[in-house]
C-alpha cells in the first residue's frame, strides 16, 4: 500500500516536472524573437517625397527617415549625442569647424560604399549655408558662427545622409521596394545592415489614411499599428487597446500672423493668452494626457518651461481688455480635420469671450490666429529653438549654445513679442495590436522597429 | 350724328358696359374666392406646420427621455452624485449619443446647469447653460430655443428631461434643428413654400432668412414684413411683387414664433403664389375681352338691324318733311306700323295733306289778292292817265261847243295831250307786259366788274344832271372776283333797277355805292343809297309785286330784280334802317356749268 503510494506520488511528480518543461518551452517559444512577417503601419499623414530634406517635417517623416537613412549622430533618450554614421568628432577652439571622422566600411543599401563626398553633398544639399568638404576619411563643416553643440543639429531628419542619383539610396536598415507618393510606402529589411538584419521582413505603410477608418481597419486585424490622437489616448487605452505614447513632444499654440503693431494689441493679446485655461483644456480634452503649456518647449526637456505659468487669469485679461481700448474680430484658422484642434479652438473663443475679447473660428480663411502643431525635434533647446521658429515662420533666432540661461532668455523674449501663445505640450500616441512583439518608442515619438517582430497572427 | 349710329352707340355702349360689368363682377367674385382659398391653404399649411412641430417636438421628447433613461447618462449621473468634477471622460458622450439619435443639439448638465458634455459645442463643457433656471423645472414638452453655436446661432425644437438616480439630477438637453431640412419636410401644395427668419434681434438680416433650398432668395423684399412682426410681434400679411411681372407676386404670411419666455425666436413665412389667380384673372379679362369683342360685333349688327327698323320711318318721315321743307307738299310717309312711329307718319300725312290744303287756300287767297292789288293798280295806273284824258276830251267838246273859234288851238294842246297821255299808257302797258314775259337767261361766261362799271357808266349823266342834286357814285369793286355765267343784258336790267331806286331815294343827293366782292363760292354785289332808308315793314313787302313806297312806281321794278337774280340761282336781300340808306345785297354762284351746258 505504501509501495503504491509511493510509485503514484512519483508519477504525480514526473507529470508534474513534464508540465513544467512544457510549459517553460512554450513560454520560451512565445517571447523568443523571429524573423519574417510584414508590419502593417496607417497614417493620416501623407508624404508625396521621401528625401529627408523636403519639408514639411512630421513624425512620419522622421520615422520613415530612421528606417531609410541614417545621420551621422544621433540624441539619445537622455539628451545625449550618440555616434551613427561618424565614429568621432571634434571641432576648432572658436568652435565654427567642426570635423567628423566617418566609420569604416558602410555601404548603401545597393552595396555602394559610403564615402566622405556622398556625406559632404549630401549635408550642402540640406543646408545651403554650411561650408561643408570632404576628406579621405571624414568631413568638415565651416560654420559662420560659433556654436558649441553643433553636432546635435546634424541629428535632425533634413541632415541624414542620402545619396540623391536616379534614386534615393540610404544606409538604413531597411529599403523601399514599392512607392507610391501620398498612398503607400513597402520597405524591405537589409540582410547587410551593418547593425544585423530587422526581425521584419518588410513594413507597409499606407498613407493618408484617415483616423476613423483606421481604427476599423485596426479593429478588423487589417493594421497593425495605428495612429490615435492625444485626445482619444486615454479612452483608447481604458477601452484596452494596446497604446504607446512618447513624451510630450508635440507643441500646439497660437500664432499670430503679424507682429503686434501697438501696445494696445500687444495688451490684447496677452488678454488673450491670460484667458485661455489651459489646465483645464488639458484636464477635460486630454485628460490629463498632455501637458499644459505655458512654455514654447516642454519643461521635461528645459527645465524651466514651470517659469511660464500655464493658468488662466481672467481678472487680469479683463483688465488688460479694458485697457486696450477697442479691438477687432480676430479670427482662429485650424485644420479642420483636426478634431482636438477644432475643440481648443472654439474653447479659446469661449474663454476669450469671457474676458471681452472678440474671437471667431474660421476654417476658410487662414486668420488672423492660426492654431498650429509642431512636433518638436528634441535635439538640444538651441537646435529646437532654430526648428521651431522656422516652423513658424519666425525670424531665425541667435543662439550660441543651449545652456538653461540663454534658452529661457531667448524664449522669454519669444513669449513677450506675444506673436505666438503656446497652449498645450501633446503626446504621440500609437496603437499597437498583439502581434507586435519588442516595439519601442522614444521620447520624441520616433519608434525603434529594428527590434519589432511578429508573433503569430 | 344721325339717329341710326345714336342708337346703335346706345345699343354697343350698353353691351360693352354689360360685359364689363359682369366680368368685372366675376373678377371679384374669383378675388374673393382666391383670397378665401388662399387663407384656407396658408391656414392647412400652419396647421401642418404645427403638427411637423409637435411631431418633431415628440420625437424629439421621446430621443431626451430615451437618452436620460440611458445606461450613459446614469454614468454620468452616478459621477454628478459622487462629487467626480472631472468630466474629461465624458467629453464626447453627448456628441456620440447625439449621432446615435440623430439629434443636432444635445448637452448634459450637473444639477447646477453646468455643461459636462455638449455635442453641437464640445469645447462649452463648465459654461452654465444660459436657459437654464427657466425650465429646469418645467419637465414638460417640447419647446423653442435658440442655440448658441460656434458659428453662430440655431433655432431649434429642444426638450429637457431629468435622469435622477441620486439627490443631484442630470438634466439631458436636446433638440433638433429648424432648418431647410425641417422646412424641406413640411409637404406643400403647388404654388405655396415656406422660409424660416431666425430672429436675433429687433433687425432685419438677410442671412437669417432660409427656405428648403438654403439661403432665401432676395430676402431684402421680406424685410419689411420681417420687421413689422419684429416690432407687433403679431402675424402679418401682404403682397411682395418679386418682379414687375404681376406673375411673380407672392402672398407672404408671417407668423411669429416664439419660445419659453414668449419672446420672439423666430418668424415662420408662408408663401402663396398668386401665380394662378393671376393666370386666371388673365383669363377671364381675355373671356371678357372675347365676350366683347363678339358682343360689339353682335351689338353692331344687331343695333343695325334693330335701329334700321327704328328708324327707317323716322328716316322716311324725316325724307318726307325735307320733301315738304323742298317745296313738295304732297310727300308722304309711308306708314309701316301701328305704333307710335306710325301714328307718327300717319299724322305727319295728315299735317301735309292739311298744310297743302292751306296752301292751296293761300295761293288761291294770295292769287285773289294779286288780281285785286293788279286790278287796283292798273285801275290807279290807268286811271291817272285816263283822267286827263276824259278831261281834255272833255275840253275839246266844250271848246266846240263855246268857243269854236279857240277850237283849233285848243284842239292841237288837247291832241298833245292825248298823245302823251295815251303814251303813258303804253309805257304802262308796256311795262305789265314786260313784266309778264321774263326772258330766260341767255349764259355767257361774264366778269361781274365790268357789267358793274357799265352800270356805273350809265348812269353817270343823270348823277350829275343839273336839274337835281349831285349823287356821287363810288365803285368798289373786287380785284379777286371770278367770273360767272350770266345772262349780261338781263344782271344790266336788274343793277339798272337797283341804281334808279338809289336814285329815288336820295331826291337830296347823296352817295351811291356799288360794291362787289367775293363770298365763298359766291359773287357778290351791293348797292348802297344814303338816303332816308326803309322800315322793316317796307323790307319785308319790298319785292311783293306791284307794291312801291314811291307816289310814281309800279311797284315791279324791285320784283323784276328778285325775278332776274332767282333765274340766275341767286339771292336778293335788303338791309336798311330809317335815316341811315338801303343796301341791296344780291349773291350769284357761279354757275359756270351752265356755260359749258349752253355751249354743248
């Protein structure tokens, strides 16, 4: 009777340890990364160029860039500059030559080899301003003014490397196999990239597409990543759709057309600026997803944006209101198919409204105000700045170096020409289905596919 | 105007005026028919107005008390009543239910008003909802509200319904629109539509104004309309005249609308096209038009017939007294019937029969009293020669027999005597005879001057004869005068006549006119004295024969002048006064047709 106890309990435990191995091995088997498969990716932007340097930026260009080509450094997560297709750098004591040593044996996706001339070329095509030549081993750039953190500007997307010929050739790892302007975009993984070949075999991208149906095309396992705005991120996710968002980084604000031509426009518009709750657009419209912006750049990444209160003040906007004497209609334009711009939109002429002033949406006229969105590139506060007022077709500001004190002097200057009020610090929310396995997201909203695989459908 | 087209003017007028009348009468009886159908026809569509309304109003009560009910709005209820002031998670609730019940408007608000969650303005969530204290408490049915929107402002049909599942109630606000589509919904009869004027103020704005299509079109021409219920806040109607054309004219109705607090959201304008009236009115106008035309032909023909056959006796009768008024006294008119017409012609007969019996009595009185004034004037005549006669015979015989041997003397003065007397009497005779045998005129072409001037010449020598006063003679005689066709030797007589009258009458001298001149188609000629003039009297007997107002005259010279000038077609008259001369006025017509008669 023992003896049969016995040989049971050591069956149980035989059974016991085979489930376990099982078990183990098939856990092991789901989570091991494979390769094939194609990443199905919508977007509701749509791109009719796939050259870095074509305006206008997005965060769709910027990922396609990463996947296609690459640049010679690169900002990582922590702010800090990384070597990509240059091993090593340095500039001159009065910091306007700056000279970048290549790495060895990199080849473009049709086996060329990268050569300094290709890079030299390929940086004038980008900046017209740069006095850029090449060497055996490396470049060197001439700049007209000193600057002391120069190389963090050559991560942005216009500065990747592209060897421009009948077609566009990089050094990333994948490479377009079918392109069709403004509709859809293949890429095909490289078996010689230099970082080892993508789990992907190839990513779809289709173009243009809009939110709502892909959404359906999400729901109906036809996509696999999806864009989701910062407003439906939170209901996204409490529905329990698989999200991933970035820091932060996109700016929506108000941006005048002109200067102000008085001192009593300059008070309305600070009217305006003081009326508008931001805080509470925040709280009800992204719910708490986004930040409140008082500050042109996000303060995770200035650390002073806290300087520049985000509250409505709508006892001063009065006041200034009734000071300014009498004012015009302005007039906000916005992209109409931007629901949350729609929304902060008319929520401005309510709260302007409140305070005096006289405000109309529009959506046929650009108006007096635009309501803009600028992904922010999250390089360094000089670099961004430059970007930044380029983007809004601002004068190009003087920025030597991107030490704390001279970006909140340059922004607080920005801020007081009260030609642009900043509103909101926006996230870049995507949707994810199951099957993607390893993806990544970086704090400015770029994804890092080369670890992406496909677990089975 | 005769009496036949008098008549037939009556006969048309009275026609034309008949049918004017009655179409004039049909005109307005359709007017007013039209304008009752017109009122019934804007009434039905009101009416129907109404009922879209209170249909809509239902549906829409029903979508409110559906969507408190909900599991939705209790979730938001729920999160009211546990103090949740994040409405973030509701944000797009009411924008998502609105879709879901096909409704334009819908918010919910906390207990206090406060806008959690509004579909036709998202970005409004924490505004109060300015209505609000008026109805909260009204749970009732359906109302009219306007909306404040982004964009604007909307009229609409809202309903409020109260989801209270703890001590702090949701309220769920919802409507729909009042726009084209709603005015699109309402079914029309032909020839009427509807606009709808979302008032948002005490003035006129044209695009306030819409109809099933969108904007109205000329909405300045309802301004005045719009306006008047503006300020009456009554209902309001006229005519708008879209374009010159009376086809275009629109009766327009304006109803005011209002809402909860009775004022006035919006005016519901019903347009009647007086398009048909106006098609109808052309038609009868042409019916009428037609009417009268064959009326006037009718009435022409018939006022022929019927005003010959009124007045062919009184044309006959009127023939028969020119006849009489011609000289013809024995015309008649025939009678043709018995009435008044008849009795008529059958009197005018008897009037001429008797008129012919009296003349016959007169020419038979006047003739006797000729004989007598001839017999008394050939017995004057004859008796003034007769006398010295029978007196110097008379003599002779008594000188013979008392004095034979004077005998011889007294013969051969006595015979001298009877010579001359007896020669008067041939003269008188001669002259009676004369006057029984008045030539005919002999015509010959002629210028009246110059038998004038002959005249004139004649006459001269015993003008100025010593043996009386001295009469001047003047000629005055017409450059322009035509010739005519005239017997010369007999126009020499009757002038001759006048002349040696003038002479008579001036025994103290005096001034003798002969004038010619140019009368019409007439020649004329006068003779003038100065002397002691005539009565009227003696001017109206002045050409009876055998009359004289002279001691000397046989009373046949003035009637051989009327004689002459009568044979020659013309006219004699005298104009005279006591103390101021005679004029003689004799007219002669041309008669040159009798030249060219005589020469054929």
């Amino acid at each position: 009777m023992q003896r049969q106890e016995n040989m049971k309990r050591t069956c149980l435990r035989w059974l016991a340890a085979s489930s376990l191995v099982l078990a183990a091995m098939c856990a092991s088997a789901a989570t091991r990364p494979r390769y094939g498969g194609t990443l199905r990716i919508s977007s509701a932007t749509a791109l009719n160029s796939i050259d870095p340097a074509d305006a206008p930026d997005s965060l769709l260009r910027r990922n396609l860039t990463r996947l296609l080509f690459e640049t010679l450094v690169i900002v990582d997560d922590s702010g800090t500059i990384q070597p990509s297709l240059a091993d090593s750098w340095n500039s001159s004591l009065d910091g306007q030559r700056w000279q970048f040593i290549l790495r060895h044996s990199l080849t473009f996706s049709d086996g060329s080899p990268l050569t300094s001339d290709v890079v030299a070329a390929s940086l004038r095509k980008a900046n017209p301003a740069w006095r850029v030549t090449s060497q055996a081993d490396g470049i060197t750039i001439e700049l007209e003014t000193a600057v002391s953190d120069f190389p963090a500007e050559l991560s942005l997307t216009r500065n990747a490397i592209v060897r421009r010929g009948n077609k566009l050739l990089g050094t990333g790892p994948f490479v377009v196999s079918q392109w069709e302007p403004l509709r859809r975009l293949v890429l095909t993984a490289r078996d010689d990239y230099r970082d080892g070949r993508a789990f992907l075999d190839n990513i779809d991208f289709e173009m243009g597409k809009p939110l709502r149906d892909q959404s359906i095309a999400f729901d109906l396992g036809q996509t696999d990543v999806i864009e989701i705005t910062p407003e439906q991120a939170r209901r996204a996710a409490t529905e329990g759709r698989r999200v991933a968002s970035s820091s932060p980084t996109e700016l929506m604000a108000l941006l005048f057309a002109r200067d102000a031509q008085s001192e009593a426009e300059q008070k309305l518009r600070e009217a305006l600026a003081l009326s508008i709750d931001r805080v509470l657009m925040n709280r009800v419209l992204l719910l708490n997803d986004g930040d409140a912006a008082g500050s042109l750049l996000p303060t995770w990444m200035t650390g002073y944006g806290f300087v520049f209160s985000a509250d409505a003040n709508q006892v001063r906007a009065k006041q200034l209101r009734s000071e300014a004497g009498l004012a015009r209609t302005w007039t906000i334009g916005y992209n109409n198919e931007d629901m949350l711009a729609r929304v902060v939109a008319e929520r401005i002429v309510l709260n302007a409204r409140d305070a005096g002033l006289n405000v109309q949406t529009t959506q046929s006229a650009p108006g007096d105000i635009r309501l803009i969105r600028i992904p922010l590139a999250l390089t360094n506060e000089r670099t961004e700045f430059s970007e930044l007022v380029s983007a809004m077709g601002l004068s190009p500001i003087k920025l030597s170096s991107s030490n704390a004190e001279n970006a909140y002097g340059v922004e607080n200057a920005l801020l007081q020409s009260r030609r642009v009020i900043p509103l909101l610090h926006l996230r870049y929310v995507v949707g994810i289905s199951a099957n993607v396995q390893g993806w990544a997201i970086h704090r400015d909203g770029s994804w890092d596919v080369q670890k992406v695989w496909l677990s089975g459908r | 105007m005769t009496f036949r087209r008098k008549l037939m003017g009556v006969f048309v007028l009275t026609v034309v005026l008949s049918v004017a009348t009655v179409a004039g009468v049909v005109s307005l009886v359709v007017r007013r028919s039209f304008d009752k159908a017109d009122d019934d026809r804007t009434a039905a569509l009101v009416a129907q107005f109404r009922r879209e309304f209170d249909r809509r109003g239902k549906e829409v009560n029903h979508s409110i008390e559906t969507i408190a009910a909900s599991d939705a709005a209790t979730r938001i209820a729920l999160a009211i009543n546990q103090n949740i002031t994040d409405y973030g998670a509701y944000l797009n609730d009411a924008k998502a239910t609105a879709d879901s019940h096909r409704l334009d408007f819908l918010e919910f608000a906390d207990d206090q008003g406060t806008i959690i969650s509004s579909a036709q303005w998202p970005a409004k969530f924490g505004y109060k909802e300015s209505f609000f204290p008026a109805v909260a408490g009204s749970n009732t049915s359906a109302f009219l509200k306007q909306e404040d929107l982004p964009d604007g402002v909307a009229l609409g049909v809202f309903a409020l319904r109260a989801n209270t599942v703890g001590d702090k109630p949701l309220y769920v606000i919802g409507g729909k629109q009042l726009d084209k589509d709603f005015l699109a919904s309402i079914e029309l009869p032909t020839g009427m539509r509807t606009m709808l004027y979302q008032n948002l103020g005490n003035t006129f704005s044209a695009k306030n104004l819409i109809d099933p299509s969108g904007s109205a079109q000329s909405p300045e021409q309802l301004a005045g309309l719009i306006k008047q219920v503006q300020q009456q806040a009554k209902e309001s109607v006229t005519v708008i005249h879209w374009s010159s054309s009376s086809d275009d004219d629109e009766v327009v109705r304006a109803i005011p609308l209002t809402g909860i607090d009775q004022k006035l959201l919006g005016i519901l304008l019903v347009g009647n096209s007086r398009r048909a009236y106006v098609e109808l009115g052309r038609h009868i106008r042409s019916a009428a038009f037609l009417a009268l035309g064959a009326g006037i032909v009718l009435a022409v023909i018939f006022s022929s017939w019927a005003a010959a056959r009124v007045t062919r006796p009184v044309e006959q009768l009127a023939d028969a007294a020119r006849e009489v008024a011609d000289g013809n006294w024995s015309a008649q008119a025939p009678v043709t019937s018995s009435d008044e017409l008849g009795e008529l012609a059958a009197s005018f007969n008897q009037m001429t029969h008797e008129l012919l019996d009296q003349k016959e009595r007169l020419v038979q009185t006047e003739r006797v009293a000729a004989w007598r004034e001839l017999a008394r004037r050939l017995a004057h005549e004859l008796k003034n020669p007769l006398f010295p006669l029978q007196l110097t015979v008379e003599n002779l015989l008594r000188a013979r027999q008392q004095s034979p041997e004077q005998f011889e003397e007294i013969f051969k003065e006595s015979s001298a005597t009877l010579l001359a007397e007896i020669s008067n009497l041939k003269t008188i005779i001669g002259r009676f005879s004369e006057f029984s045998k008045m030539p005919q005129p002999q015509w010959q072409k002629l210028d009246l001057n110059e038998i004038v001037r002959n005249v004139g010449r004649l006459f001269q020598a015993q003008l100025h004869a010593p043996e009386q006063s001295a009469i001047e003679c003047k000629l005055e005689l017409a450059g322009d005068l035509f010739p005519i066709a005239a017997d010369p030797d007999l126009l020499h007589r009757a002038l001759s006549n006048l002349v040696l009258n003038a002479m008579d009458a001036m025994p103290q001298g005096g001034t003798l006119i002969l004038r010619t001149s140019r009368q019409g188609g007439n020649a004329r000629i006068e003779v003038s004295d100065t002397g002691k003039g005539l009565t009227p009297e003696e001017c109206e007997r002045l050409f009876t024969p055998y009359y004289t107002s002279k001691a000397h005259g046989t009373g046949l010279g003035l009637a051989i002048v009327q004689s002459v000038i009568n044979d020659h077609g013309g006219r004699i008259s005298v104009r005279s006064e006591p103390g101021h001369g005679t004029t003689f006025v004799i007219e002669l017509p041309g008669n040159m047709e009798k030249v060219s008669a005589a020469t054929h």
